[in-house]
C-alpha cells in the first residue's frame, strides 16, 4: 500500500504510548518507525476500516523489517 495514511498506536508493555499519530508509508509500500531497544510493543494500526494488531518486540536478534501484519 503505497503513499497511504494509517493510524498507528503503540503501547509498551507497561501501558505507556509511545505512538499515537497518523503515519503515511513511503513509495515502497512500508511506515518508518524507530523504537527503544529491548523492549516490546502492542501494535495496532488501522487504514479504511481495517485493522491488525501484533506484538512487535525489539531484542537482539529480532528482524528489523516486519512484513508479517496484515490488515482484515
């Protein structure tokens, strides 16, 4: 999805927002985000009336690039 806005919500495991804002993704298809290290995150990101929401972590050794999430 290419060039469209989402809404992106991020919680740490706390409870903590550490996002919460409209992102538009790049022309290849991905939004660009940047969290703390050696943590993990509640993810939901919404478009057009769907939604995914997914723990995302952000340890040694975890991938850099999630293509997993996909929006129902």
């Amino acid at each position: 999805m290419v060039e469209e806005e989402f809404d992106v919500y991020i919680e740490d495991e706390d409870g903590n927002v550490v996002v919460d804002k409209k992102m538009k993704s790049y022309a290849n298809g991905f939004i660009d985000l940047w969290l703390p290290r050696n943590q993990t995150y509640n993810t939901k990101i919404e478009h057009n009336g769907k939604t995914v929401e997914s723990e995302i972590s952000t340890f040694d050794g975890d991938g850099t690039c999630v293509t997993t999430m996909q929006l129902l």
